[in-house]
C-alpha cells in the first residue's frame, strides 16, 4: 500500500467543497485548484487580474509548504483564465514565483470560476 496523507493549512484557503487542499502518495503531492480568496477571510481579493493571480500563487505557496517543499517543486502546473487575454500578466507573475526550470503547463480558456475568480491554478509537486 502506498503512503497516503491529506496536507492542510490555515496559510491557504479553507475547501469551499468535497475536496483536500492536496494530497500527498509517496513523493508526489496532488495540490487542488486554487482561486484567489484570502485564507483570513475567504473573500476574493481586490484589484483585478494581476492581484488573483499574486494570490493564487501565494495559496499555492502555502500548500506547498504544508508538504514540505516550494512552488519550485511544482512539476505539471494547470492554469484557468476567464480571460486569455491575461496570458501575458499570468506569466510575468508566474516568473515572480518560479524559477527555471520551469514546471511543464497548460493555460485553459474558461467561461467561469467559482465565486466570480479571474484565475485558478493546480498542479502536481514531486518531492
């Protein structure tokens, strides 16, 4: 049997539904889709694209930690725009978080996010 374990923070976002902020099997860490809510008060954060994508990642971040490890162990990283024409924002925060080499990624177009989110990001973290 492999070794499973749901990881949790308070630093990241509570689930808003059936879901763990990620799991972890061996040395892989599965990190669910996060969108940009304040993990003090659960409500989206202001200022636009560019602000939700800032805290994605810094939920991201926080999740990260929780297993042991930092954005640059993110591997396979998802990402779901409402708008594409934030591709080019998206990027420059991401070389703001990331180092190179970056992890493998796929940029989505999407009508909608929960709570009216701009931007949500998972991935997969290798330890």
């Amino acid at each position: 049997m492999t070794n499973r374990a749901v990881i949790h923070t308070d630093k990241a976002p509570e689930a808003i539904g059936t879901y763990s902020q990620a799991v972890k099997v061996d040395n892989t860490v599965y990190l669910s889709g996060q969108i940009p809510l304040n993990p003090e008060t659960m409500e989206l954060v202001d200022g636009g694209f560019e602000a939700q994508a800032e805290q994605v990642f810094k939920n991201l971040a926080a999740v990260c930690e929780a297993a042991n490890g930092s954005l640059n162990h993110i591997v396979k990283l998802n990402l779901y725009l409402t708008d594409l024409d934030n591709f080019t924002v998206v990027n420059e925060v991401m070389a703001r978080h990331f180092r190179q080499p970056f992890p493998a990624r796929a940029a989505v177009g999407i009508n909608q996010l929960p709570k009216g989110a701009l931007f949500e990001a998972e991935g997969v973290m290798v330890l």
